[in-house]
C-alpha cells in the first residue's frame, strides 16, 4: 500500500469532490462476503487489506466530509484523512458537516481523538435510529466515539436535505440508521452507497454483505432498490471499500 498522500479531485456540476483514501485494513474474506457463492470470489485470497475511501464535497460554501475514516489511533495504515486534507490546505477548524453514514469504527473512529472532536466547527449528521442503536451498546468503542461528539450531533429521522444538492437517504440494513447519500448539481448526479455494498464483484448477488450487517435481508432489499436507482438515473457510484488507489 502506498504511503504518500494521493488525494484525487474532480469538478461534479458546482461542488468539487474529493476522494480521501484513509488507508486500508485488514480483512477476512469470510467477514467481507457473507452469504457469497465461492466461486464469486474464488480470486479473492482468505485475507486481504479492504481499501477505506471517503468524500469531501466543497459546495463552494460549505465543506462537506461523509464519514471520518478509522482516527489518528491507527496510523500509519489508516486513519489518514487529516494527512489527506492537509494536503489539500484544509484544516480540521474548515469542515462544516460531517455524515455520519453509520456508526462503525472504520467510518466514525475519526470523528474525535483522544476525548476532543477532531472537527471542532462541524456538526455531525446521524439517523435517530444509528445513534439509538450504538446508546445501547455502551461497552463498544462506537458508543464511546459517538459520545465525545454528542454536544454536535444533528439528528435526522427522514429523507433530508443538509444542503443544496446533498441528500441523505435512509438505507437500513448494515445498520438500523444507515444512510446513503446524494449528491446533485448541474443535473449530474452522484450516490454514496457507503456499505450496502462490500466489492464490485457481487454486484450480480444482493444477498452478499460485510458480516458486520445487522439485518441482510432488509439489506438485501436496500441493495436492491439503490442498485435499481442507480441503473435507472444513470447516476455514478461511490463506494467506501471499493478498490480507489490504495
Ligand atoms: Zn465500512
């Protein structure tokens, strides 16, 4: 895995987009393909480093990150997008809002270090259901994430626009307050499954997910009908642990 910073920008309609890599981390293949057809994914080795990218949206006005990566605690190997916005001349005082698309480790370890929120102006958008969920597990390091930020949490509990052009979807199933993200501008359109979906190999079968998921066949059917949307909208597609430059 390559070291450096390579972050990659391009211009969607008037928002410039950035995709973060945060590193990589180690996986078994049995927790990352759950319910998979060996032969899907007889390419893939027994373990293997799942790539972590993430995406900042500048609107213009307002600087927009979905999700926060694992945290400093992990360096070297991930928990890099401070390092990425840096290079970027970004700092952690710039980010306005942070979608907490759900709450596990991968995605919201960075939301704060050592006690103090890392991004000390944002606040950070969470479903109701996600954060109801992690209030009942108290020994889980997301509680204690999730805790250290709850003076910023904003909560949704529909479909919601945060900004112009940035919509946020609720598509349970990974977990019960996951949300998928849409990003419209100048008639271009962009989703962020996060993870509903693991790698582009089992696109062709729904019922494979990250072994993490709380309820698959309510995730199955989000697969679906997101999978759907985007075949129907020609839109792009972003997904956090698909292959990006790692
Ligand atoms: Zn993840």
């Amino acid at each position: 895995m390559k070291k450096e910073v390579e972050n990659w920008s391009f211009q969607f309609g008037a928002f410039k987009i950035t995709v973060l890599s945060d590193g990589a981390f180690p996986v078994s293949k049995e927790f990352f393909f759950a319910d998979t057809p060996a032969d899907l994914i007889a390419h893939i080795p027994d373990k293997f480093d799942a790539p972590l990218n993430f995406l900042l949206i500048d609107t213009g006005e307002k600087k927009v990150m979905v999700d926060a990566g694992f945290g400093e605690d992990y360096l070297p190997t991930r928990g890099r997008l401070l390092l990425c916005l840096q290079h970027e001349g970004i700092s952690p005082e710039d980010i306005d809002t942070v979608i907490i698309t759900h709450a596990h480790i991968d995605h919201i370890g960075g939301v704060s270090h050592q006690g103090v929120p890392v991004f000390p102006k944002a606040n950070y958008v969470i479903r109701e259901e996600e954060w109801a969920y992690w209030m009942n597990k108290p020994l889980s390091m997301e509680f204690g994430k999730l805790k250290t930020i709850k003076d910023q949490l904003m909560f949704v509990s529909s479909d919601f626009e945060i900004y112009p052009g940035i919509f946020l979807q609720h598509a349970p199933g990974h977990t019960d307050g996951h949300l998928t993200v849409s990003i419209q501008s100048e008639g271009e359109r962009l989703l962020v499954s996060s993870d509903i979906l693991n790698d582009p190999c089992t696109l062709q079968h729904l019922a494979s997910h990250i072994a993490a998921e709380v309820a698959p066949v309510i995730g199955m059917q989000t697969r679906f009908s997101f999978l759907e949307e985007v075949s129907r909208q020609n839109v792009l597609l972003f997904v956090c642990h698909y292959p990006f430059q790692v």
